[in-house]
C-alpha cells in the first residue's frame, strides 16, 4: 500500500505470500515448514477458488482477555460506515473480514479501508482485519470462517454488520453465572433479534433503546417487532414470549431447521460453517443447523438484544440465491445427520445426550431410523 492518495496493491506479492508456518515436531525430528498461502487454500479448500487471504492484515494493538467475547462479521466496501458505528458503540473484541473483489476497482476500494480504518480511533484499538481478495461475491459462509479462524478470545459472536447491540453484553455476561457456565460448558447464548415496523426509524442507532424495558415498552407501542416476522421461522424458536417476561438464562425448547439467531459460540469445539453455500438464502442456516446437530444447545439471554439497522436490500438477486440454496440445504440437512450420527455410533456416543439434537431432528427425514438401525447392526 501507498499513503497516501490512491493505494496500490499486488496480490501475488503482498507480504503474506512469502510468510512461512512451522510445525515442531515430537522426539528431535526437523521442524516441519509450509507456506501460509498453501495452508490457507487447504483450509478454506470448499470455496470457489482461488482466494487470497490477508490475515491481520490491519491488527488490533490491543491484547484481549480470553473470556471476552469476539463478534466476527464481515463487510464489503459499501457497508464501511454501518462497521465503523459498530466498533464505536461495541468498543470491544471484533474479528472481521473484508472483501474486495479483484478487479478494476480494487485499489480504490482498498484506498477507502485505509481512509475508514484511520478514521476511526477504536479501529486500532480493538478491531483485527483479514481481507480475502478474489472474483467471488458473497461466500459468506467463507467469510465467517475467515474472521473466526483469527479471533483472538475464547468465544466469538456471528453478527450481521447491520446489526447494534443496544446492551452492555459484555458486563451482563460478567454478571451472570449461569450464562457463563452453558458458553464455558459449549453451549451457545443467543441474543433476540428486533427491527423497528418503520424502517425510517430504524436507521440511527443512536435513537436504539439501551435496556430490555425500554424495549418492551416500544414492543408494546408496535414501533418495534421480532426480526423478519413475517418470516416467523427464523426466530420465532427464542420464543420472544418467555423472553419478555424472563429474568434468567433458558433453553430453547423448539428447535427447528430455519432458525438463525444472533449467537455466543465457543471458539474451540464449534462446527465451521459449510462453504459451499454461495450467495444468499440458507448460509446461516445451515452453518447454525450443524452446531445443533452436533450437540450443541441455544440457551436465551435475559437482557441482552440486538436491532436490525435499516437499509435497502438487492431483492431480485437474494431471490435467485435463494431459490438455488433452497435445494442445496435440504441435502445438507439429510449429509449432516448421517455424517454426525455415523460419528456418534462409532464414538459410542449414539445414547449418550450429546446425540440427542440429532434424533429429535434427524428422525423426521424419511427412512433415518431403519437406515440408523441398519448402521447399528451392522456395528455390532
């Protein structure tokens, strides 16, 4: 890069490429060396290929406390003001990636990183940057597994750019045992999703309520509803019900496969999500479905939400999208239980409570359990 004016920017020759990772071996055997880039296209071997990826390419100066809480996200250049009010109003951990396509505009649109990260104080502080630079437009599930991958704390947060979190999650966190036991235990914490009935009040955060009655009190006044509620799958499983009434962390009880809540997850132990859904239209979904599979359970925040920020969005392309991974996820649905339950039954964990997210879900697909019971006997 150049500074200042337009920056300049050479994929094939950036400092990273000629950044070599190493391995120790055990009992005195040569150290064992490859270069990032190979490891990078190994990981991410489920894209569209090829990607480069800068990790850090902007770090954090600050050190982070391994219990807090990371929100990853992840950003194209357009959406470079709606980021920076996030790290101005969450002022904590935030891993994001960041994508410029590798076309004409490239070095303009990394121009304008450079302007939106020095603009902003807090970016320094407490924001670390992998940018991936390819031709490929939203390979979000990529994306997310790029900005987790690099997160620098225990525990990371999957959030929407467009989205504020209008509490002091991080202090509400530090205050509640029980929450703090179910993330240290694996389990995820999801944050209810709101927007306002009126998208023109929607759009300044700073107008957003700061605390759960004050958002009750605009529930109650039909300025603000459940997120995408005429879409009620997608959250309507947090049961926003009990939420208004609860003091105390509970557990989601109805689980279903288009549910994707705004969640905590454990760094370590945590599926990644799956990179061959491409565009929009059950990326989440689908990355959120094989947490629970795997034996991961949702338990609800008391006070804590967030709330949508209103914009504009490309309908007739998320239309498209959506129709194509429509029948992509439905597929996955039927991999991801045989593949997971094949698992538990090898690692005699099929009894076990861990495989219980599985069969609650799994057993409605048509012909799982005499497959299953197949598998079974055939193990012995």
């Amino acid at each position: 890069m150049t500074e200042p004016g337009q920056a300049t920017f050479d994929v094939e020759n950036i400092v990273y490429s000629s950044q070599i990772m190493t391995w120790k071996t055990p009992l005195g055997y040569p150290e064992h060396t490859i270069e990032e880039d190979a490891v990078l296209h190994k990981v991410y071997a489920n894209t569209m290929q090829p990607s480069k990826v800068l990790p850090y390419y902007f770090k954090a100066v600050r050190e982070f406390d391994p219990e807090s809480v990371t929100i990853t996200t992840l950003i194209t250049f357009d959406r470079y003001p709606i980021f920076s009010k996030l790290v101005t109003n969450y002022q904590g951990p935030i891993s994001v990636t960041i994508h410029v396509n590798d076309d004409e505009n490239r070095d303009e649109n990394l121009s304008k990183l450079h302007e939106m990260y020095n603009a902003n104080p807090y970016m320094r502080e407490f924001v670390d940057v992998h940018v991936v630079v390819d031709k490929f437009d939203r390979q979000f599930n990529m994306w997310r597994n790029v900005a987790r991958f690099f997160a620098r704390s225990n525990y990371f947060m999957m959030l929407d750019v467009d989205f504020h979190v209008c509490t002091n999650l991080q202090r509400h966190l530090s205050l509640d045992p029980k929450a703090r036991e179910v993330m240290r235990l694996g389990a995820a914490v999801v944050l209810p999703a709101f927007e306002y009935v009126e998208q023109d009040e929607g759009i300044d955060a700073a107008t957003f309520p700061k605390n759960k009655d004050a958002l009750i009190r605009l529930v109650n006044e039909k300025r603000i509803s459940i997120f995408h509620d005429f879409f009620p799958k997608g959250h309507n499983s947090t049961d926003y019900e009990q939420w208004y009434t609860s003091e105390d962390v509970y557990k989601v009880t109805a689980y279903q496969h288009s549910y994707e809540p705004y969640a905590i997850l454990k760094k370590e132990g945590t599926p990644w999500c799956d990179e061959r859904f491409i565009g929009y239209g059950a990326n989440k979904a689908a990355c959120l479905f094989e947490i629970y599979i795997s034996g991961i359970d949702y338990y609800v925040l008391p006070q804590d939400f967030v709330i949508h920020q209103s914009h504009p969005y490309k309908e007739e392309t998320r239309k498209q999208e959506r129709k194509y991974n429509r029948k992509l996820y439905q597929n996955f649905q039927e991999e991801v239980c045989f593949r997971y339950a094949r698992s538990f039954l090898e690692t005699n964990q099929w009894d076990q409570p861990k495989a219980e997210n599985l069969k609650q879900q799994c057993n409605k697909i048509r012909g799982f359990k005499q497959v299953m019971a197949q598998f079974a006997g055939a193990m012995g």
